[in-house]
C-alpha cells in the first residue's frame, strides 16, 4: 500500500479563496458603450461585484486618484484598458497609471481588436501585463482575468508579509538597541554602570593620547556606607545611592563627561579634557551636592548626614598610559582621602 503525498511545500503560495477573488476590484476603461456593458455584464455574471466602469483615460484618472491626489483615489485590484480611445489613447494611459506609487502595481489587461505584433509589443512595454482581443470571447476573457486577480492576491499577500517582516525587524532592532542600552545601566540607580564606565574609559584613554588631551578620573566613596546599611536597613541604603546618583549626575552636563556606578556605594566621574585644577573643582561639587541632599547618619563618626570620600587623578598622555593606570592612582588618592579621615578629597597625578 503505497502513502499518499500532498504537494504542500513552504513555498508554494496559497490558492486564494474564490470568494475573496470575486470580491476584487475591477476597472473598465473604454470609449464605446457597448464595450463597457458587455465586459461589466460578463464580469458580473461570473460572480465578480465590484466592477466600475470609465469611458476616457482622463475620467478613470479621477476615479484612481491621479489628478486629484492619492486621498481621493479608489483601490482597484485590475484595470482592463481599451488601446484605441480618442484623447490620451490606452497606452499612453497605461504610462501614466504604471508612473504613480499607489498605483503602479495595479495589473493593466489591455483590450483592443488590434491584434498586430507591434501593439502588442508597445502595450507589455507601456506595463500591461496581458491582452485580450475583440471581440471578446467570454472563456478567454474570464481566464486572464482570473489569472491576472490571482496574480494581485500574490503580490498583495506578499507585499503585506514583507511589511510584517519590516516591522518585525524594526521591533526587534529597537528591543535590541533597548537591551544594549539596559545593559550599560546600573538597575539600581539608573545611571551607566560598570561595564558602560570600562567601555567609556577605554574610549576616552584612547582619544586623549591621540590629541594628547588632559583626562580626569574621580572615584567616590560613600563614606561608612556599611554602618548606615546596618542601622536603616538595606531598604533606606538602596534610597541612599540613588539620591547620591541622582545628585552627582547633576554636576556633570557635557556629553564628554560620565557618571557611573563603579560598583557597591562607590560612584566613578570620567571627565574628559579636563586638568587636575578642574577636577578639582567638580570634585568639590560633587562633596557639596551630596551634603545638601542631608541624608541622616546617626552611625556615622564623622558626620551627621552622609558624606562621600573622593580621590583624584589626571593624565596628560604625554607618556603610554592605560586605563587601569588611571585607575590605580585614582584609587591610590581615594585610599589616602580615606586613611587621613574621610569627607575629603586627594589628588595625585597620573604620569
């Protein structure tokens, strides 16, 4: 007993439903009465309902919205265009209706009782896409008719999956650049994190060897950060840190400049083309923006609010460094700011 095996690959289209097909639009475009009523009594005895008619170029313009604009035009699934029409003959028309974007995809049947070689040739020239002779045989003519719906149904069904696909792929690019963007921010304090300030740093190291430029680097500490964790609860610390995020993000305005969570309650300030006296002098805001948030720190044996440690460092460039360089002596000062009591700043020059 031998299986059955139906022809249903991935990419053979989908045979429209006939129902959907004979509910396409179609226009006739024909100079002669008589013309026009036999092809629409034709049409609408096959089943086809929406069939309207024009009896010059010039008035099926105005109905596809080519003289009075798109907003004004009506969606047509065929046009079937008579060639010899006094005026703008067919073919001419067909030129003019192809040179439109809403309606260059519209499948132009030519119909004429031309029947010479050269006219045919012009007609698939000017963007029909077949002919019918006159007189019109009803077989015939419902064939390519059917035949050229189908064709529109495929074009349109492919159309509307390509523009699925566009969307798709905009969606999925805008959710990737929204995950690159979240993975560059600190989840707690909203501001660049860790990896953003490595990258950063890295790119600011490299642009001011290139121009030998001055670049300053601030690492901050929340001073006692853990006794004022253990007292309020870890609840009130994460209200901390985000108050202290908020308030040095506000010193800093240029986009050459960074703020980061370097990590735990410590905070990191890159500051490009900036010399030691004025990082010096951001550093000091920064001291001032975060005593005026007055945090209260019962624990603390320094202060009554919450105050922050800083240590300072910058580079000229004129000798190879690298950022863990940089890095190392900021460190190094915010270590001396530190053991020498905390709630200050240090410097120390980078090579």
């Amino acid at each position: 007993m031998t299986a059955s095996v139906e022809n249903n690959t991935p990419h053979s289209p989908a045979i429209p439903d006939p129902n959907m097909i004979k509910e396409m639009r179609i226009l006739i475009v024909d100079d002669a009465r008589d013309n026009r009523v036999l092809l629409r009594s034709i049409l609408q005895k096959e089943g086809y309902r929406q069939v309207a008619v024009a009896s010059s170029a010039a008035e099926a313009y105005r109905i596809l919205g080519l003289e009075d604009g798109e907003a004004r035009a009506q969606a047509f699934d065929l046009i079937l265009l008579d060639i010899m029409m006094p005026g703008e003959n067919g073919i001419d028309a067909c030129r003019k209706i192809k040179s439109f974007l809403h309606t260059r995809d519209i499948p132009i049947v030519m119909v004429s009782a031309q029947t010479d070689v050269m006219w045919l040739s012009i007609a698939f020239e000017s963007g029909a896409i077949d002919y019918i002779t006159k007189p019109v045989n009803r077989i015939e003519m419902l064939a390519r008719v059917g035949a050229a719906l189908r064709l529109k149904h495929e074009m349109d069904v492919r159309k509307a999956r390509e523009a699925e696909l566009l969307k798709l792929k905009s969606e999925l690019e805008a959710a990737n650049l929204e995950l690159a963007r979240l993975s560059m921010i600190d989840g707690l304090t909203g501001i660049p994190n860790r990896r953003r300030f490595d990258e950063f740093l890295e790119l600011e190291c490299k642009r001011a060897r290139r121009n030998t430029l001055p670049l300053s680097l601030i690492l901050i500490d929340v001073d006692h950060f853990k006794l004022y964790n253990d007292f309020y609860g870890h609840l009130k610390g994460d209200e901390c840190l985000q108050a202290i995020a908020r308030a040095l993000s506000d010193v800093l305005h240029r986009p050459g400049d960074l703020m980061a969570r370097y990590g735990g309650e410590e905070f990191a300030a890159i500051l490009s083309e900036t010399d030691g006296e004025g990082a010096v002098i951001i550093a000091r805001k920064f001291q001032e923006q975060v005593e005026n948030l007055r945090i209260p720190h019962e624990k603390s044996p320094i202060a009554s609010v919450v105050t922050i440690s800083l240590g300072i460092t910058t580079c000229r460039f004129i000798e190879p460094v690298v950022p863990a360089t940089l890095i190392e002596f900021a460190d190094r000062a915010l270590y001396q700011a530190k053991a020498n009591g905390r709630n200050q700043f240090q410097f120390i020059s980078c090579p």
